[in-house]
C-alpha cells in the first residue's frame, strides 16, 4: 500500500503579544447572519466601545449590538463594509477570537492590570527564587489560573488568587507565587 506524504503543517496566526483578546463570535442567531458573541469585557456591552475588532488573521470586524449577546457584524475588507446577511457566513465566524491592541485600553489604576499584562512575568517563590515564566492566564469561568513554563519540568498552574500570588510588580516583570500545596508535598516527597 502507497504510503501518502505527510499533510503540510498549517501556519498557525501569530497573535501579537500587544494584543488583548476581548471576546469571541460564536454560533449563529437566527437566518440573517447575526450571531451570538461572547464578550470578556467587564461590562458585556462595552465590547463594541473600543472600535473595529481583529481576528488572528487581521481581518477586521464591527459589530452592532441586536439584543443582550446577539450582534449583527459587518467585515472591513479593503475599506469598505459588508455586512454579514445569510447563517451559512455567520456560521464560518464561529469561535473568531475577537482582538484589540493594548495601546487602544485605558491606563490601568494604580493597583490595576490587565490579565494580558502578566504573560511573560518572571515567577518567584516566596524565597526569591525563580523557577518559571508567566506563559499564559486561562479563564473558564471559575476564576484565572496563571500557567507558569518551567524549564525540563511540566508547566504548574496556579490559581489567580492574592493568596497564591501575593504579590505582583508588572514595571519590574515579576510576580511571586506560592505554589499550591500539592506541589510542595510532591517535591518533598521526590527528595
């Protein structure tokens, strides 16, 4: 039996570090193109403040508040508009990540931050040694988690808590974590 060359690796979109994602298109609403949009802002409606919105690709979208998490959206394709009018286009949108660039958010507080600003925090435990980078902040409803890269170890994840990370200093590209007990009973337990 002929052995079939290797599928091409797909390119992956780059997602500028300055970016922020700040919601996602999902399923179709209906036959008229609007679709059901999942805003990450912390007020829902703000979503559509901050101005045409990117997918990973660069494509630009606005969108058009219909009801509570309905939108009707219209793509920015070489300076003009088109609308999206049928359920098949609205369909090809779902799970579009929808993003901005950091410059277009408003200065945090004093004691604010964007999640999007702890990527790439150096991780310190309470002693003051490193063991590991901020690699990415995952948020499925429950509450943040900060998933620390460790070198030649599995990545630890870590409740975004004032608890487990007490302290965090974003000019200096640092945060110190506790890391959670299960870890330190492993690690005693290995040694």
């Amino acid at each position: 039996m002929p052995r079939l060359p290797p599928a091409p690796e797909l390119p992956q979109p780059a997602t500028p570090a300055r970016r922020v994602l700040l919601g996602a298109i999902g399923r179709p609403h209906g036959v008229r193109g609007l679709v059901r949009v999942v805003s990450y802002t912390a007020n829902p409606a703000d979503l559509t403040a901050y101005g045409p919105l990117r997918d990973e690709r660069g494509q630009s979208f606005v969108l058009r508040w219909q009801a509570d998490g309905i939108a009707a959206v219209v793509a920015l394709e070489g300076g003009h508009e088109r609308s999206i009018t049928d359920r098949t286009e609205a369909a090809r949108l779902t799970n579009t990540r929808l993003y901005i660039d950091r410059e277009q958010l408003p200065p945090p507080a004093a004691d604010e931050f964007y999640l999007a600003d702890l990527i790439g925090l150096e991780a310190f435990d309470g002693r003051g040694a490193s063991f590991g980078r901020v690699v990415a902040v995952h948020d499925y409803g429950a509450g943040a988690s900060l998933e620390i890269g460790q070198a030649e170890r599995p990545s630890l994840l870590v409740p975004f808590t004032r608890e487990a990370v007490p302290e965090i200093d974003i000019a200096a590209g640092r945060l110190v974590v506790h890391p959670p007990v299960e870890r330190e009973l492993a690690e005693l337990s290995a040694a």
